[in-house]
RNA sequence: GGGCGUUUGGCUCAGCGGGAGAGCACUACCUUCACACGGUAGGGGUCACUGGUUCAAAUCCAGUAACGCCCACCA
C-alpha cells in the first residue's frame, strides 16, 4: 500500500488540460439558436401531437451559475433533449425571479455604498434603481446557462414583474381577496428588524446558540401562604418589560394554590395575573413561564385563551419602545443586560443557567427574528390544501423518488395560514385600497383614487407580497395565462406541464403553492411529475459555503473539463439517494470519456475512404454482437431516463462505447478495414452506424461534442443538427438482439484475454507469435470456429487448433475461461516454477468452490424450494469446477 | 421530540434475494499507425454491528451505533 497519499487535496493544476472548449462548443449553440431549435419543436413521428414542455425554476436575477443550478439545469436539458428527439412537442420556459428581499438587500448595499440611503431617495427612485440593477446584472445567469448549452426557450424569457405577471399576480389576489381567501389579521409573525420586514415561517433558519436561562423573581402582589414570590425561566429578560401574566401547567400541584393570584412585576410595576394553560411543561425550569403575549408565538395563545393583554415593547428596529424610562432606546442586547442588571441591583435574580438553544435568524442577512405584533396579509390555505393534497394523493402529481410524496404530503397537512405582505418596496405591491375618511377598502384590478363611497382621497397599501406568491404562479403565468385565462393557446396546448426538477429545500415554500394555485385558477395540475434531484454537497460533506471555502464554480468546471464533461460528471453522480457529496474526478473521467469519443469518431473518420452511404448490415458475428448489445443498450437507457435514474444512464453510456465499442469492435474492425473488397464497405457502415446511434444516445447529456462529430458523418441524415435528429427506437432495434452472438463474442473477448494475460503473467512480448489449443465442443466450438481469424489477429497466434479432444502439449499454460480450455504452447520461454506456484493457488480456490458448491447440492431444502434454473445453473457450475480442478491436478502432476 | 437518508475495496459511489462491481488512486509492462485525457495485464472488500425470515441475505425484517438532512412551541 501507498504510504503519504492525501486524497483530499484536489490537484487541479494536474486537471487542466491543453484544449479549448468554448471554441468547440459556442459555434454549435449559435447554430441552435439561429436555426431556432430552442422554440417550441414541431412534433414528429409517434408522438407527433403530444406536447412536453418543462418550466425553469426561475433563477434569482442577484443570482450567479452554482452548483445545484448545473446540476438541475443539466437535468432538465436532458429531459428536454431527449423528448425533442423522440419527437414531442417540446419548450423549456426561460425566465428569471424579481427576488424580493435578495434584491432589496443587494441594491440597498449597492446604494448605501455610495452615500445614499433608501429612505432618503424614496420609493419610486428605489425601484428604478432596482430595475437598473437588473438591467445590469440580471441576465447574468442566463448567459451562464447558454454556456452549459441548455436548449431553453430564450426568444421567450419570462420575468416575474413583466406586465403580464403583474397583471396576473394582481388578479389572484383580487379573486383571493374576493374569495375570502386573503385576509388582514394582527398576529405575531417573524420579524427581521435588519431588513424591516415579515418573513414567512419557512424563510426562518434556525441557528445554534450558547444562550443562558436566567432565572427571575417576580414578587407576589399579597404574599400567599408564606410565599413572597415566583421565579420564572427565561432565555429572553428583556421581553419582561411586555409581560402581561404567569402561567403554570394545570397538572402542576405545586402550584395550584397561586393560580388566580397577581405577581407585581419589577421595573414596570405592573400588576399581572397567574394563569393556567396546557402548553406549559411543568418539568422545564421551575415549572412558571412568564407570558410576553405580543413578543412569542406561544404566549400569544396562552395570552389570547386567557384574555391577557398584548404588549409591545419593540419598534420595528427592535429598540425598546417609549415609556420605560432609561431602557427606551435600546437595542435587544443592550436592553437585556440592562434589565438583569436591574434585577440583581433589585436582589430579584435567583440564579443563571447555561443554556444552548436554537435562535430564529432571517434566512437573508441572518439578524436574529423578533417575534413581532403586527398587521399582515394572509392567505388561509384551507381550502386550498384539500385539493393540492388530493391531487398528490391520488397519483395526478408523482413524485421522483417516491418517497417525497410522503414528505410533501406532512408539509401540506401541517399548513397553517401562510403570511404574504412584505414591507418592502422592491416586489407586487399590494392592490389593496383604503379611504381613511369611511372605512371603505376594497382589492381592485385598477388603481383607485377615490372612495366609490363617499368620494374621499384613498391610499393604497404599502407593502408588497411574498416573491413566491408571484413564484407560485409560473407555470400558467408564463405560459400566457394573464390575458386570456385558460384560453391562452400555449396552455390549451401543453398544459399542464411534464416534469417540475428541483432541489427539495423548497418543496413547500414553491412547489406545493404551485399546486395550490393551479388547482384554484386553472382547474388543473401545473406538472404530471416532480423530480427532486438530489442536493450537492461540498467534498466534505457538507452545504457548500463561502465561510466553509468547501463551494466549487460550476464556470471554472466548465473551463477545465467543458460543458459536457461537467454536465456528464454531475449526472454520474445522481443517484436516489438525498444528497450529493461532490466528486470532481468523476468530471474528470467524463472529460476523458468526451476525449475518447473524440478519437473514437476520429478514427472512424480516418477510415472512410470510399465510403459509400447505405444502411447496416449484420454481416458477421462481431457485427451482429455489437448490434445486439446496442439494442440493449437503447432499451436500458429509456428505462433509466423514464425513472429520471441519470446516474445508471451514464454509467450505460460510459460502459457501452468504452469497453464494447472502443475496445473490440473498433479493435476487431481494424483488419477489415485494413483488408478491401466488401467487407470493408459493410465494415465502414456499420461502424458509421453505430457511431451515429451512441451520438444521439449521448446527445442528451453531452451536445456540443456529439453534435460537433455528428457534423462530420457522412451518413443519410433525418436532420441537418442532432438537436433534431430522431432518437434511436428500441422497439425497432429490438430485431437486433442475438444471444448466440453474444456468446460468440464473450468466448472470443475471453479467451483473447486469456492469451494476454499469460503473456504478461510470463513476460512474452505481444510480438512472439504463439500457438494456441482450444479445446471446446457443440455450439461453441462452431462459434469459434467462425472466428478463427479474428483470434488470430487479436491475440497474435501462429497456429490456432479448436477440437472438442484438444490434447494439451507438454510444456503449456492452461487458461479456462467462458467454459472454454485453453493450452498455449509456451515451450521453451517459460520457467515452469512459476507456472507451478500459480495452478497450485487456483486449485486452492477451485477446491473451496467445489466444497461449496457440493455443499448447497446436498442440501435437500435447496433441491426442492430453489428454482430448477438455479438449481441446474449451481449443477453446471459445479461439474466445471470439478472439471477444473482434475485438469489443474494433472497438469500440476506433469509439470512435475 | 418526530420524520428521512447514509454506512460496500485507499477515495467517491453503483448493485438491493441466487457466486462482490465501476470510476479515480495503486502495481507491472507498453511512446503498437484513434486516443498516454491512452493500451494490456494485475493487486485490493468477512458489503457498520447484532438478531431474525429464507434452501439461499450486501440485498428482506427488527434492533443497535455513527454520520448527515428536514420538521417541531420546551419558555
């Protein structure tokens, strides 16, 4: 064993290699694009009227290409790729997300950089500047994704705050509005006192944190029973300011007598009352929780079942409000030292835990979330959950792999109201309009000005929604539902959609909603299958991060190993599993794989003199094998990509034109082309034929290069560009399948190997010829017999003798294999020792195989409840093995 | 606290009821006229552990352990 290896260390400087990728890839995409092969394809053949079409996951615009964007992109390529070529109607929708608080964010720091801040410029000065930005920057990704050659719909890019989408969006919330389904109600959601707004549940992170439980005294208004005082647990001191109770579980004895009772609270001095409430666990802390209604989403039920006031103790920068003397002012942490500071000034604080704990953080810029009272926008979901959860339930959405079905289905059932204002400016403003004179408010698709009441000035609101209440809608909005409903050709045609590909962190946040407002607007599914591919980890593990250094840019992947190497190497790596711990030698030998297909067509090219252009001919059994193991091939591979199964589609693909075609076909086709006549024509089209269905077999996951080389073929073309040439038909290639050429082939490939591998184990150049025995009997013997030839040539023999009584020559090397039995003459250039030393350690192991074998023979449970092919298979085996074991004792015995 | 996933050669992973596979790494030989991003031949694994089901278990079931992810109101 290698001693010092350090794996870890990507030696990338060993990667790189002398060839330009870009230079070979762009003139075919522009080639694409100017022919327009990227719009919606016609339709031909058996699925002439069937559509697929396949919807983006629209990139942030303050996005750039990262990895688990490669990775679903390249998926969807191939899908795409494939259904063109088998003839569908087939459109991926290209667009890009307005991204709310993302871009806020980065336009806000963009600003303050430069001196201005957002508030002085003003609303409608900062939206410009949004839409500046996104002029700037927002189509960067979208030249990324040309770059890894997805065939995308770019003559119709999508933009969630494109004048249809706003039209849209307003309209589903008007009929929302109108349905009931959207309402205002004032409820503790999760504040970013960072970015000023609400953020939904699912947008929390929770983070770990080495908190503290401080342990207070609240002194009992009238002292009971001797008891001067409670103490309560908290990890937040600082929200006692807004308490407005005490609750005790009611199944607590210990404190039963002080329900009912008022502790006075320190600092503020206000009187509050001791309750009870279920939801207090009586075991953790000392079994007393002080309420803070207006500051934690569990007191505020205790707080609304009890009747407690709520009290609001934070603006929304989370500084302490006016009324509390020296503390107003203060941020969250400052506050809290001061108040426990308080205590023990005051005597009040009994003692301090360590306690770590998770901490709510904004999911954007990761400041700690204030649970915070205030007036929002809702949609009640359900209603809308029923249907979404039915249509995944009884099959209409499948779910790839099978298991997030189930996952989907608990996220659904535990939906709670799901809060969609923002108060941003960057987003859908929400069409909601107010006169303050009479009360009048009303959701309207037109912008009001005055009260259809009493005629008074009206104001809209302010805020603007969740970006994935636009999200939501983006199969049907883009496909031109704004206008004209569901009459819109484009979703008469293709709706709903084939297949949804995505990672699964956002499986409720966007897919599940989408399924909700499909069902709602369009009566209908947004897509027939949802595949969540598997999220890319870091090569330790773990998220890639910038703070962990463990990320890896899909660009400079690109660069070392082109776009079809990275594209090929990511989807080697797709298994059913959840994540994916990124391996970048696979991309290595995927871009070593696209080297060898190169040559491979290079070669083939190299041979084609005279060719005539005509179809193939199964001439001889090496002909006739390799179709057969094609015909095969094509099969799997539609078996693969139906269950989206990408990593054992590559590893067909890999295995198939490596160890069969490259290896021996191209090996065994070199003496016919190299002789003339006939067989040589039959030899130059087959080989042209083969070629060209592994081209349109890889085209899917590697279109530059096989596009490039299918450029260069000199066959009959059903398509100017592979793009549209048609995908090769397993049912018709089906004719091809040949079992006993297959094993012509395998006894051939095996005893050629067999010959190799005692000219290594013997040091015998490939240049001595040798001569060769086979003893082999019936079919075989006749197989290889047609083959005489191509041994000949491949293993270099002298003389070749097949005969069902063999007899061995005294001085030889006994090779079996494939059932066959192989003496080569190795008199006079070998030291028999040697020979010796080996034959004696496969008679070790074929005496254990023998022992085994009798074993499970004996075995009457065997005989009688295993399979009669099992049985029979075990049976042959053993004979052979025995066989082989006698020859291997007598040549060990002549050897001497 | 629930749910899910993973555990197979040095590394990254396939296989998921009938004799352990791939890529990379490793060893030896080969600058042979498609390819050294290559060729040929090799070495390397009691398939995490413990029980169970079965004629037969890496594969199915139960439990254990480790790692990872998701959800959840322990103040």
């Amino acid at each position: 064993m290698a001693e010092n290896k350090d794996n870890s260390q990507p030696e990338q400087e060993k990667n790189k290699v002398d060839f330009d990728f870009r230079a070979h890839e762009a003139p075919y995409f522009d080639a694409w694009m100017e022919q327009g092969s990227f719009r919606r394809s016609p339709g031909r053949g058996a699925h002439a009227d069937e559509s697929y079409t396949v919807v983006i996951p629209p990139p942030n615009i303050t996005g750039v290409l990262h990895m688990g964007h490669a990775l679903n992109n390249t998926i969807q390529d191939a899908c795409i790729r494939r259904a063109r070529m088998q003839g569908y109607q087939t459109r991926w929708v290209l667009g890009t997300d307005h991204a709310g608080i993302a871009t806020q964010t980065k336009v806000d720091k963009k600003l303050s950089e430069e001196g201005v801040s957002r508030l002085a410029l003003g609303r409608e000065a900062f939206i410009e500047a949004c839409y500046e930005w996104y002029g700037e920057y927002g189509s960067t990704i979208v030249s990324q994704l040309k770059a890894m050659g997805c065939s995308c719909d770019y003559d119709d890019e999508h933009f969630t705050l494109e004048p249809a989408y706003v039209k849209a969006v307003r309209k589903v919330f008007v009929d929302w509005y109108h349905d009931a389904l959207i309402f205002r109600g004032k409820r503790i959601v999760n504040w970013c006192p960072s970015c000023t707004t609400a953020i939904a549940d699912d947008e929390v992170e929770y983070i770990d944190e080495a908190g503290k439980l401080w342990y207070l005294r609240y002194p009992l208004a009238e002292p009971c029973e001797g008891t001067e005082y409670v103490v309560v647990a908290t990890t937040r001191p600082e929200t006692m300011l807004g308490d407005s109770g005490v609750a005790v579980s009611p199944k607590d004895a210990r404190f039963k007598h002080l329900v009912g009772k008022a502790v006075r609270l320190p600092i503020v001095g206000r009187e509050v009352p001791i309750v009870s409430d279920f939801v207090v666990d009586p075991d953790f802390g000392t079994g007393l929780v002080k309420v803070t209604p207006a500051h934690d989403q569990n007191d505020y039920a205790i707080g609304e079942r009890a009747g407690l006031e709520k009290i609001n103790v934070f603006d929304e920068g989370a500084h302490v409000v006016e009324g509390y003397g020296d503390l107003s002012g203060m941020g969250r942490d400052e506050a809290r030292e001061a108040v426990v500071a308080r205590f023990e000034e005051l005597g009040l604080l009994d003692h301090v835990e360590e306690h770590p704990h998770n901490v709510m953080t904004c999911y954007r810029c990761h400041t700690k979330l204030e649970p915070w009272l205030s007036e929002q926008w809702f949609v009640a979901v359900d209603r809308l959950k029923a249907e979404a959860a039915r249509v995944v339930e009884d099959g209409r959405v499948a779910f790839f792999p099978q298991r997030w079905k189930q996952v989907y289905l608990d996220w659904m059932e535990n939906l709670k109201d799901w809060c969609i204002s923002r108060q941003l400016w960057w987003g859908h403003r929400i069409p909601l309009f107010y006169c303050d004179a009479c009360g009048w408010e009303d959701a309207s698709m037109e912008d009001l000005t005055s009260c259809p009441v009493c005629a008074g000035a009206l104001r809209q609101d302010e805020d603007v929604l969740d970006t994935w209440f636009s999200s939501q809608l983006w199969p049907f909005v883009t496909m031109g539902w704004s206008d004209e409903g569901m009459d819109a050709p484009e979703l008469q045609q293709a709706y709903p959609t084939q297949v949804l590909s995505t990672a699964r962190d956002i499986m409720g946040l966007w897919v599940a909603r989408m399924v909700m407002s499909s069902m709602y607007f369009c009566d209908e599914v947004p897509f027939n299958q949802v595949l969540i591919h598997p999220t890319v980890m870091g090569a330790d593990g773990k998220p890639m991060s910038k703070s962990r250094g463990n990320g890896v840019d899909p660009l400079r992947l690109m660069e070392d190993y082109g776009a079809d190497g990275m594209r090929f190497g990511l989807l080697m790596q797709v298994t059913g599993s959840q994540d994916l711990k990124f391996n970048e030698a696979k991309l290595e030998s995927s871009r070593n794989f696209a080297n060898k297909i190169r040559n491979a067509a290079r070669f083939t090219s190299m041979h084609l003199d005279g060719f005539v252009p005509g179809g193939p001919e199964a001439q001889t059994p090496v002909d006739r094998w390799i179709f057969s193991r094609l015909a095969g091939l094509v099969a799997r591979l539609d078996q693969a990509f139906d269950a989206y199964e990408f990593g054992e589609a590559t590893r067909e693909l890999y295995a198939f034109f490596w160890n069969e075609f490259c290896d021996w076909y191209l090996e065994f086709s070199k003496g016919r082309l190299a002789g003339g006549g006939d067989d040589r024509a039959v030899c130059q089209r087959n080989l042209v034929f083969v070629l060209d269905t592994a081209l349109r077999l890889l085209h899917p996951i590697m279109p530059f290069i096989t596009e490039e080389i299918y450029q260069g073929l000199p066959c009959e073309k059903d398509a100017p560009y592979l793009i549209n040439a048609a995908w090769p038909d397993a049912r018709a290639l089906a004719a091809y399948l040949d079992p006993r050429s297959e094993r012509a082939l395998v006894l051939v490939t095996e005893a050629v190997s067999a010959v190799r591998s005692a000219r290594a184990r013997y040091g015998i150049s490939p240049k001595t010829a040798l001569s060769v025995a086979v003893k082999a009997a019936g079919e075989d013997a006749a197989l290889l017999e047609e083959q005489r030839q191509l041994l000949l040539d491949m293993a270099n023999l002298s003389g070749l003798a097949i005969d069902a009584d063999a007899a061995k020559p005294p001085e030889a090397s006994v090779a079996l294999v494939a059932g066959l039995e192989i003496y080569i003459d190795l008199a006079g250039l070998v030291d028999f020792a040697a020979e010796r030393t080996r034959l004696e350690g496969e008679q070790k192991k074929a005496a254990a195989d023998v022992q085994k074998l009798e074993a499970k023979l004996s075995n009457p449970g065997f005989l009688s409840k295993a399979s009669p092919e099992v049985v029979e298979k075990d049976r042959a085996r053993l004979a052979k093995t025995q066989g082989m074991l006698e020859r291997i004792a007598a040549q060990l015995e002549e050897i001497g």
